[in-house]
C-alpha cells in the first residue's frame, strides 16, 4: 500500500468521523469531556509525584494545583455533563452580555435608521444564549459536536488534498 492510498485512508477516517460527531453530538462531546478530564487526571498524578520529589530534596512545594486537578480529573470522568452544563451556561451567558451589548452600541451610536440585520443581530444573540442555557448540557454537547465534526471533516478534506499533491509523479 503507498502512502497516499494510507493518507486517503486516514482523510476518509478523518472525514467520517467528522459526520459522525455531527450526528451524534453528545456522544463525542461527552467522550471528549472524558478524555479532557483523563489528561486532567493524569498531569495531576504527576504533577504529585513531582511535588513528593521536591519535598523529599528539602524544597517546599504546594499540593494545591496536582490535587485540585486530581479532583477534577476525578469529577469530569465521574460527571461529564457537569463541564457540558458549565459551557453552556458560559457561552450561553457570553451570548446574552454580546447581545445586551450590541442593543447598547445601537442605542448609543446614533443611528436613525439602523438596518434591519443591525437590530436583529443583538436580538438573535440573546435569544441563541438564552436558548443555550435552557438547553443545558444537551445544548453545548450539540455545538460541541458540530464545531468538532466541521473542524475534522476540514481536517480531513485537507489531508486527502495533500495526500493527491504527493502522490503525483
């Protein structure tokens, strides 16, 4: 087998993979989740190993930063929705303060006649941060996935690109 057929092979994966987050968003946003909270978990290990070395050479060290992203590692296996509800609630919440703000910009700006996209644009973002929040984790889990498939299957039209460019003679 070439390398281009093994890196068309690896793109195809990419790509399908890619439509598959789309399709089911929460079951890659809460796998994501998890293996963020795995890395978590194992730099706090470390982190506390290093810490014991330290004390053990006469240095002090403080275990606050290893243990807290122990605990944390540690909770976001055990509870992924917890980190899907916290980012929805803080893009949600970003969402509405973008909105309050750009009806402000609008009122201050002086504009008598302002476009009809200028007035819904606040208004939309509002209403899109509002909805996230209500939707809670299910909801960033669904952006989450989308904005993972959009970047894999990018990721992945890019290596079949590249895999046809080395492979010509």
């Amino acid at each position: 087998m070439t390398s281009t057929t093994s890196n068309r092979i690896g793109a195809g994966i990419t790509v399908a993979l890619g439509i598959a987050a789309i399709l089911l968003p929460y079951f890659f946003s809460t796998l994501a989740v998890m293996m963020l909270a795995a890395v978590m978990l194992a730099s706090g290990v470390v982190a506390l190993l290093q810490v014991h070395l330290l004390r053990r050479a006469g240095i002090q060290a403080s275990v606050f930063g290893p243990w807290a992203q122990v605990i944390a590692g540690l909770v976001l296996i055990f509870w992924p929705d917890l980190a899907l509800w916290l980012v929805a609630l803080l893009l949600g919440g970003g969402l509405i303060a973008n909105g309050a703000m750009g009806l402000l910009v609008l009122r201050e700006s002086g504009v008598i006649n302002p476009t009809v996209l200028a007035r819904a644009e606040p208004w939309l973002s509002i209403a899109l941060g509002v909805l996230l929040i209500l939707m809670g984790a299910a909801g960033s889990a669904v952006l989450l996935g989308i904005v993972l498939g959009v970047a894999l299957i990018g990721r992945g039209v890019r290596q079949w690109r590249v895999a046809g460019e080395t492979g010509r003679p």
